[in-house]
C-alpha cells in the first residue's frame, strides 16, 4: 500500500500543468540567475558562477521559498479527500491508514523534491550555456563537479523540506484549507526572515545555527570567514552545528508525523457547520424586501455604494487572515524596536523618523502580500461564496462593486500603517522619548508609503478582473513586480518605468522633508492618472454573471464605461502624459540622466582617451582664499576662491585638465597667461591651455567661481550638500578639481576584463618615489581664509577661527582665518542648531546640535578633552585653539574631521542610546577618532601610494582604542575588538580584487580599519604602550606638516623596528607585510580539585594551535608558530563588558604548532577559561578560544 501510494502520487502531480509551470518557473529564476552579470551571488565579484558556495546559496534560499511548493504538492495531496468528498469512500475500505496516508505524503514530498532539484539543473544548464553563448565571462567560472550540487541538495533541501513537509501535513489536517495553509506558509516565510533578522548581531549566531529551521545559519557559521578561494573550492560538511541542526529538525520532522499517526481524529471527515435556517430566511427575506423597494438614482447608487463598502470592510476587518495579518506585523515590527541594531550593537534614540522607517521596512514585505492576497479574494469573494450569481444581478452599477473593493483594500494598508504606528508610539512613550512627531507618521506613512501601494492595488485588482482564476491573476501581480525589481538591470532605471515608485525622501530632524517633497508630488500626480485608467477599465471589464467571457466582456466595453468611465479615462491620460512630460523635463532636459550601461560606456572611453594624462603635472595650492554666499532658501552657493599655486613637478606644465563639478550652473576658471578651452558634455570637463608653459618652482595666482543649485529636480542622486538647512559641501565637491578623475573609472574587474581594459591600478607601488611628494589625497598644505555669508538664522562655519561676523539685511557674513598649517581640503556648512561651549585648557570647545539630539553631547566634549589630554601628551600638541563637532543632516552616515571641525552625521552619533552600561559607547568611540585625525592625518599625511591608509585610519583606530582603555579599562575593549576581528574577517570574504596586506591597503576598510585596530593592539602588547607610543612621536615629530616629502608605510614600519628586539621586528614584519591567521582552540580544561584545604587547584588547558599565511585569493600554507600567547582564567563571563575586574590568571605561555598542555596553580576554583581572551591575534575561529567550566 505504500509504495502503491507513492507511484499513485508521482503520477498524479506529474499529469499536472502545475508541475511543469513550478518546474519550468524555478528553472528560469536559477538559469537567468547564472547568465546573468546583474546577478552577483556568493558575497563578491571574484566567487565563480557555478562554484560551490554560490550553488550553496541559491539551493539554500530557493528552500526558503520553496514552502509554497510544499504546499501546493503536500498540503493539497493532504486535503484532497477532504476537497473531493471521499473521506467516506476512504475509510469504508479494509486499508492501512497510516500506510495510506504515508504513502500519499511521502510521493508528494518526493514530487516536491523531483520539482525543487530542477534548481541545481537551471545553474548547470546556465551556466555550462552562458560560457558557449558568451553569455558569460569565462573567467567566471569554475569546474562542474557533481559534489558542488548534492551537497546542498541533500544537506540542505532534503531535510529542509521534508521537516516543512511534515508541518504542513499537520496543517492541512487541522485546517483542510488551501488558502490557510498559503497563509500559514506567508507567516512562516515572514517569521523565518524577522528571527534571521533578530540573531544576526555576533553575539546570537551561535543560538542561531541550531534554531535555524533551514539551516542557513549554520552554513553562515561554518563558512563565515571563507574566503575567496574557500568559496571557489570548498563544499560545506555535515559536522558541528550544521550536523546537530539537521538532526533537530529531522527529529522535529519525524515527530510531527508520528503525532499525525497517533491521532486518527485527523483522518475523519470534517464537521460541516449548519447555520440557522430561520437567520438565512431572515437575511433573504431583508434581501428581497431591499430588492423590491430598490428605485433607480444617483442617491440609490450611492447608498448601494457605502452598505457594500461597510460590508467588505467588515468581511475583511473580520477575518482570520486580518488577524494573522496583525500577527505577522508584529512579529515583523517589535524585534526592529527592540533589537540592538546599530554601529556594534548599539541602541538608537527612538527617534520619530527611525519608528517610520521601521514600520517601512517591516511592512513592505506586507503589503505585497495585502496586494496579491487581498486584491485575490475580494474579487473573486462572491464566486467561491457561490453567490455571484445573485450579487451580479443587483441593478447597481460595476464601479459600486469595484470601489467598495478599493476602499477595502485600502483599509487593510491603511490599518496596517495605524496599528504599527500605534506600537512604535507606545514603544517610544515606554523608552522615555519626549519627542513624537505625529505628523510624519501620517505624511510618511500615508502619503510616502501607503499611496504606492494604494496606487499599484488598481492594477492587482485589473489583472484579477482579466484573469480566468484568482492564482492567474496572483501569479501575473507577482510577475509584475518581479519585473519592477529586476527591470533596472535592462537599462529601465528611470522612476517612470516602475509603476507607484518616486524619488527618495529622505527624511532629517535638521531638515526635515527638505526639497523631496516637489518631485514626489508630480510622480504621485503621473501614477495617479495611469491608476484612474486601470481603475476605469477594472470597472468597465468587471465580471457580471457566470456565462459572461473575457471576451464578451471586452466587446461591451464602450457601453460599460459610459461617458463617466470615458471622462475618467480621458482626464487619467491627460494627467499622466501631462505630469510625466514635466517629469520628463525637469530629470532629463533641465538635468541629466545617465542609465548604468551609459555611464560605463562614457567611463570606458574616458580612460581609453585621457588614461595617458593621469601622472600629467597640474599646479599645487598653497594659499586659499575663499568668498562664498549661501542661499539657504534656493539651495543656491556664488562662490569664488582664489589660489596661490606652484608647479611643484620637475616638468614644464602646457595645459591640464579641469574638471567641472556636479549640480554647477556656472563656472570659471582664470590664471594669468592660460585660457579655460571648449567644455566637454561627455567627460563633463575642459582643458587648461597655458599659452605661457607653468616652469617648476613658478607660482601664480588662480581663480575659480561657480554657481551651485539644482533647477527643477531630479530622478535620483538629489544634491544633499546643499540643502535649506543643513548645508555640508567640501571644496572637492563644490569647486572643479585638476587632473584625470580616477573617480570616472570602472573598477569592476569583470566588467573591465569584458571591455577589454587592463587590470585596474589600485594605488601607486611604495617603490615608486616620484609620487613621495605627492600626499595621499588633499594636494598639500595650505594658509586659508574665508568670507562666508549665509541667512541671518544660520551659523556659517568653515575651518579656521572667526575674526568677525556683521549682519546686514537678514544676511550674516562671518570671516574666518586660520593661523595653522592645514592640508587643502576644508569644508564649508550653513545650518541653524544649538550650541554648547566649553573652555578646556586654553581650547575653545563647541557641539552644534539639533534641539532635540541633546543626548549625547557632553558625552563628545567629555571624548574631546580625554583624546586632547592622551594626544597631546603622546603624540604632541594640538595644533589649533578650537575644536568643533557640528551635527549634519543623516543623508550621508558619518564622521569626517577637518581642520579643527568634525561635521558629524546626526545618523551615527547624536541619537545613540547609550543608558545601556554593557553596549560600547560609540559616540565616545567616534568623537575620538575624529579627534585622532587633528593628528593622523592633518599633521602628517601619507604619500599617495599604497598602504598610507594605514597613517590615518589605523593610527587613529589605535589613537581612539586607546583613550577608550584609560576610560573604561583595557579588559573592557574585548567586546569592540570581537567587533572589529569579525569586520576583518568577514570583510576579506568579500574581495573584489584581492586581499592586500596592512603595508599596502589600498582603499579596503577592513583591513586599514579593522584589521588595522587588532595589530595595533597586538603590538601594544608586544611594545609596551610607552615604547610603541615613542616610535609614533618620533615618526609624528619628523613629519610633521612637511610638503617636501610624505611617509610611506615603509618609514612607518621602520619606526616601529627602531626599538625592537630582533624577535619583535619579526612580529611587526610578518603582521604588515603578511596576511598572517592564527587557530587557536582550547579544546580541552582538567580541574584536578584540591583535597587539603589550602592547597592550590590544578587546571589543565590543552590548547590546539596552528599558523598560516594566506595569499590575496584566501588560499593558505602553513608556518611554524612559536609565539608568546595570553592564557586567562576568569571569575565570571569575559563577554560581560559590565563585569568589572574578574579576571584570575593573565599570563603569556609559549604556544606552539599542534597540541599544548599548560598547568596552572590556582587558589580559587575559574568559571571559564581562554586562550587570547582579548583578542590580541587574528583568529579565524575565535568563538571556540574560551570555555565555561
């Protein structure tokens, strides 16, 4: 019986049209997947197609998806008796229920399978097809070995499915419904996404990798930190976390079925529920009298209008799939307000925009589903209720059906947004926020949310009306918005292209809707038309009667629509071709629009023309002069600086590049004895042409004015520099610059090996030391002095100290001046903010801050005066007598330090929680960092070569680290450096190009950021905190503001060598000029207990240990190790920042290649023990260095 079962069922489903339509539909997804260029999977464009991590990655989030084909095959072969009245027939014959049932699941789930593995053969046929049609960049693809897709086949998809197999089995026999069980599975999709969501932060994943039902996160843990070379090569194994994980859930899988066997109530027919004969009497008897008093009118149509929109919002409001609705919005909702999701896991101020945005980002998932569900089921309601046939005949007219169908569609999105906005309110009264702007609850929320999808519902609800069955209408929603999402990749990137979608507004407490608000409205006014056209036609095409075709429906279209429908549809066109020609002319005539394929097409022929000028000599700045008059109103600068400039090269300078700068309506550029020649559209820039050649050491005065301002607006990349309040613009941004723009170049390798460009320069070799004199970027450093006028309720500020400030007219101008040495590079800000202001030791100290983002501002200043106390007496003095922190609009999400001025993204720092004593206080963190770079950056700079990253970036991570230590203790930083070890090595997972060592970085964060921070730290323990500090003062001492020559890495690890013992030369040698990984592993602890009292414990550690050096792919070869590790034994729980002083045993042992035992004497029994607690190396496993006792 229950193998008869099983071939009963494969045959069944395989004489199916929806076998073959699921099979062909996740065939295409995987296949157009693998040819695509669009389609990156795998973490970096350096992970082959077909290579096995990316073949893990589809088959493992296909699974996730793959619930839906479970239900259709599963859950239907579930209910089917139930669907087709033989539940009787069934059990009246002498057969093995279990074997019965059994059977029929097991050959669904087998057709689910045989469905689901068509997704391994779209990525072998694609890929296999895309590199012979050329389709496909053969430097992207790897062998095809059979083990790279069964390993995830039967790891992964087997087990996962069969679990979700098995669940749905129990939920077909509890509801023996399809469309519960869609829902059951919408929910499970939803909640799968909000847990991965909740255990993505470092400290959960290890909880993750044995909860997670598909076992993604246990993929995640095992293959992390794999690198490029890994992802290429490396099939993932059924051990650790990943083995535990797929026997929980088989385990779970099993049970569900044995429950279902168990329980033979599951195998008798349902209950029919009998409604009151005299209360369906009573409702036909009201029907009929309402029938027969009916009178034909406006009013009649009316009042018919507003019953059926009250009883459609009822029947919606009232349903169970409403109440799962909420359900889900809640599941979504409350893990983003209570989780820590911020820099290193920090909290956030609940801030009205961050609620706003939350519900957004937790409903837009939601409200797809509202479309494709809702729009479903009220249109094709009557004719599963059987009773279309009497609403049809109501002599009401179509769009009296049809609106009070929108409207309760509508409602759904509506009381959605209210409920979540209900729980974010409450959420922020709970978290003590004093501030709740309702107002942007109703106009985001509303306006800038709802109404897309409100908009997109007329089509949801045309395409039902059209479709033959209400999954029709489903799945052709769905392909439209698949469409929508991948449509940019054709070259259709344009607003106008993407039904319901507008510009980006984004939203500021400084600034608030800004200038957005102009173009939303006319793209709302154009969807808005097209929608009253869809609207028209569902209407007119609405179904009346069961005999009534598509066909049918469409020759009765002109008489349908009325002269109502065919004014509607007449202003709907006007609107749309109206506001889409102003749309057409404000993104497109009076502003430019360059699709991706266009750009990269213009940056090609930019390099292939002008690559020969990139080392072409152009004039170096000494003296700036700045006069600039901001119109904060207009979002308008008129701005002239003028130069003192020199030829600092050895040649002849006869003409140079200008380049004009973005958002600049006029412009010029003068110098005596050159002209500014014929301006380039295409490369959006001109030549300098010096009839009289520029000799070296000659100096002469240039002069540049521009004109800034947006006309119109845009359909992307809006100018957020210049804005009403909240102006941040640097001079690269705001004046034209001189030379070839690397910026302009594409840097993608694959795409530069598809155009035939050679490999990418990523920065100038160390060895080569004509570009010594040349610092890394600002051009040298200068005199400055400015000029700046802005509105009277404005501060105007730019580097430098202020000299005056008149106002005049409602216009203030403020001059600054600046008595330091600073590198050419400053920036100009015009915003309206509180203040606070502290003198400390002879320094001016300012935080410019918006009203209601006090928290954290003594926290800055408190950072100021301790980075200012340990800089100045480490690395020397602080070169100016002010310093100031302005808080900027949170378009852009960073800190940035100027000459005595840190703008300071009101994203990153102001609205951080910082009550909770166990997070890392991250203002503190960043203020210090940009205090660090008054030192590592604007007193010495490094040379524009490779690896200079490191002068400013990592020195000021090691200057900022250490500040944080005097405050909270060294023991403290563990849990940042945990942060920054596991940004490192996720980080060189995702390589474009490939891994450089810390020597020679160029442009990797990871590595001059993160990576930068642990040898750092790691040398501190080697040196000695005073020896290592005296190396930097030295190598600061020496550079100090010169412009003759800048460091390199090469003179900085010198520095560092000066003082060294030949054992420690080596160290810092292999930690800069190697990619060098340690593994280490407690892998076992013996506590031999003391029997006299008195005597001391013994702990015995055996520590696992190995060394390697990787190259830049991640490919790795063994080395000796014989190093000098920390060995720690701890009182409580080292990860417990709050914990204070629990550390035993701190103490360096010998560690060398393979097992080590280690005895230690101790008084008092540990509760853990570690090896590089405070994570002094680079460890690729470093979760397994610390163990519970």
């Amino acid at each position: 019986m229950l193998f008869k079962m099983m071939q009963f069922e494969l045959r069944y489903f395989m004489r199916q049209p929806s076998f073959y339509v699921t099979s062909l539909i996740i065939f295409l997804l995987t296949f157009f997947a693998s040819v695509s260029d669009s389609v990156q999977i795998g973490g970096s464009s350096n992970v082959n197609v077909n290579s096995p991590f990316a073949i893990l990655q589809i088959v493992a989030n296909m699974a996730i998806f793959s619930i839906f084909l479970v239900v259709n095959f599963v859950g239907s072969a579930a209910i089917r008796d139930d669907q087709s009245k033989l539940n009787e027939l069934v059990l009246s014959k002498p057969l093995s229920l279990l074997q019965y049932r059994l059977g029929r699941f097991l050959g669904a789930y087998l057709v689910t399978m045989l469905v689901f593995s068509t997704c391994l053969l779209g990525i072998w046929v694609g890929s296999g097809l895309g590199s012979l049609m050329g389709w496909l960049d053969s430097e992207m693809l790897g062998p095809n070995k059979l083990e790279y897709y069964l390993s995830p086949l039967f790891y992964i998809a087997v087990p996962s499915l069969f679990f979700v197999s098995s669940l749905f089995t129990l939920v077909a026999q509890k509801f023996r419904s399809m469309v519960a069980m869609y829902l059951v599975a919408v929910a499970l999709v939803v909640g799968y996404i909000v847990a991965n969501s909740i255990f993505s932060d470092i400290e959960y994943r290890a909880i993750a990798a044995y909860l997670d039902m598909f076992g993604l996160s246990a993929i995640s843990v095992q293959a992390e930190y794999w690198t490029i070379a890994d992802r290429n090569t490396m099939t993932i194994g059924l051990y650790d976390e990943l083995l535990y994980n797929r026997l929980i859930w088989l385990g779970v899988a099993v049970l569900s079925l044995a429950t279902l066997a168990l329980n033979n109530s599951h195998f008798l027919p349902q209950k029919q529920k009998v409604k009151s004969k005299a209360k369906g009497e009573g409702q036909q008897a009201a029907a009929l009298a309402h029938r027969i008093d009916y009178k034909p009118s406006a009013g009649s149509a009316w009042s018919h209008f507003l019953m059926r929109t009250v009883f459609e919002v009822k029947q919606v409001v009232r349903s169970y799939s409403f109440l799962v609705l909420l359900i889900l919005s809640v599941s979504m909702l409350v893990p983003g307000l209570v989780g820590s999701f911020g820099m290193y896991g920090t909290d956030t101020w609940p801030v009205t925009f961050r609620m706003v945005e939350q519900i957004q980002g937790s409903f837009g998932l939601l409200m797809i589903i509202v479309l494709v569900y809702y729009c479903a089921e009220l249109v094709w309601h009557d004719r599963d209720a059987k009773v279309s046939e009497i609403v049809d005949s109501y002599p009401v007219a179509n769009w009296v059906f049809w609106g009070s169908k929108y409207i309760a569609l509508v409602s759904v999105l509506v009381l959605l947004c209210v409920f979540g906005s209900v729980l974010t309110i409450l959420y922020q009264l709970i978290s003590g926020m004093a501030t709740i702007e309702l107002s942007q609850y109703v106009i985001r929320l509303g306006y800038l949310f709802v109404l897309g999808f409100a908009l997109q519902g007329t089509l949801a609800f045309l395409l039902q009306v059209v479709s033959p069955s209400k999954y029709v209408g489903m799945g052709l929603f769905l392909l439209y918005y698949i469409g929508s999402l991948v449509m940019a990749s054709f070259g259709f990137e344009h607003n106008m292209w993407r039904f319901g979608e507008t510009p980006s507004a984004p939203y500021s407490d400084i600034n608030g809707y800004g200038h957005f608000l102009t173009a939303i409205h006319w793209y709302n006014l154009y969807w808005l038309g097209l929608s009253v056209i869809f609207a028209a036609l569902s209407f007119a095409l609405w179904p009346r009667g069961a005999g009534q075709t598509l066909k049918a429906r469409f020759a009765q279209l002109n008489y349908q629509l009325g002269n109502a429908g065919k004014v509607a549809i007449a202003a709907g066109a006007l609107l749309f071709v109206g506001s889409g020609s102003y749309i057409y002319y404000n993104t497109q005539v009076l502003n430019s629009f360059v699709t991706q394929d266009a750009r990269e097409d213009l940056s090609e022929q930019y390099e292939r023309e002008f690559v020969q000028f990139k080392d072409a000599p152009v004039p170096t700045t000494l003296d700036v002069k700045l006069d600039a008059e901001i119109f904060p109103k207009t979002r308008r600068i008129e701005a002239t600086v003028t130069l003192e400039v020199e030829n600092k090269s050895k040649q002849i300078i006869e003409r140079f590049l200008v380049n004009k700068p973005s958002h600049t309506l006029e412009w010029s550029v003068e110098m005596p004895g050159a002209t500014l020649g014929e301006f380039d559209e295409n490369y959006y820039h001109a030549w300098m042409n010096l009839s009289e050649p520029m000799l070296p050491g000659e100096r002469r005065t240039l002069t540049m004015s521009v004109v800034r301002q947006t006309l119109g607006f845009v359909d992307r990349g809006s100018d957020t520099r210049l804005v009403q309040n909240g102006t941040f613009i640097d001079n690269t941004d705001l004046f034209p610059t001189f030379g070839y723009d690397l910026g302009k170049q594409i840097f993608d390798k694959n795409e530069r090996r598809k155009r035939g460009l050679e490999p990418v320069k990523r920065g100038n070799k160390i060895e080569e030391t004509q570009y010594h004199n040349q610092p890394l970027f600002a051009e040298n450093f200068v005199t400055f002095a400015a000029r700046v006028t802005t509105d009277e309720s404005q501060v105007a500020m730019v580097p430098g100290y202020l000299q005056s400030k008149e106002t005049k007219d409602g216009r203030t101008t403020y001059v600054y001046e600046m008595d330091a040495p600073m590198l050419h590079f400053y920036t100009m800000l015009s915003m309206e903010l509180e203040v606070k202001r502290e003198e400390y030791k002879g320094i001016a100290l300012e935080v410019y801050y918006h009203k209601d983002h006090a928290w954290n501002v003594d926290t800055m200043l408190e950072s100021t005066k301790d980075s200012i106390d340990y800089f100045s007496r480490e690395f020397g003095p602080y070169q100016h007598k002010q310093m100031r922190i302005i808080e900027f609009p949170r378009y852009r999400s960073f800190a940035q330090s100027f000459a005595n001025t840190v703008p300071y993204s009101e994203e990153i720092g102001f609205i951080i929680d910082t009550r909770n004593p166990d997070n890392i206080n991250v203002p503190y963190y960043v203020t210090a960092h940009e205090l660090a770079h008054q030192w590592w950056a604007h007193q010495v700079i490094g040379a524009n070569v490779e690896g200079s990253n490191i002068l400013s970036e990592m020195l000021s991570q090691y200057a900022a680290i250490m500040v944080m230590k005097e405050k909270y203790g060294e023991h403290n930083l563990r849990k940042f450096l945990k942060y920054e070890l596991d940004k490192y090595l996720r980080g060189r997972t995702r390589e474009t190009h490939e891994e450089l060592t810390l020597a020679r970085t160029v442009g990797q964060l990871h590595i001059h950021y993160n990576k930068g921070s642990i040898v750092m730290l790691a040398l501190h323990d080697l040196l000695g905190e005073a020896r290592l500090n005296k190396a930097l003062r030295n190598f600061i001492d020496d550079y100090r503001f010169r412009s003759d020559v800048f460091p390199t890495t090469l003179d900085f690890i010198a520095y560092l060598k000066s003082d060294a013992t030949t054992q420690e030369q080596a160290f810092i040698e292999d930690q800069f000029n190697s990619i060098t990984l340690y593994e280490l592993k407690l892998a076992d602890v013996e506590i031999e207990e003391a029997t006299v009292e008195g005597e001391l414990h013994t702990i015995t550690l055996t520590v696992k240990a190995a060394k390697k050096h990787a190259d830049g792919e991640g490919n790795e070869e063994d080395v000796p190790l014989e190093q000098m590790v920390d060995i720690a034994l701890f009182k409580a729980d080292p990860d417990d920042i709050n914990e204070g002083e629990n550390v035993m045993y701190l103490q360096k042992h010998s560690i060398t290649t393979g097992d080590n035992v280690i005895k230690l004497k101790v008084k008092d029994l540990p509760k853990f023990a570690g090896i590089d607690p405070f994570v002094k190396l680079i460890d690729k496993e470093s979760g397994d260095n610390i163990k519970s006792l």
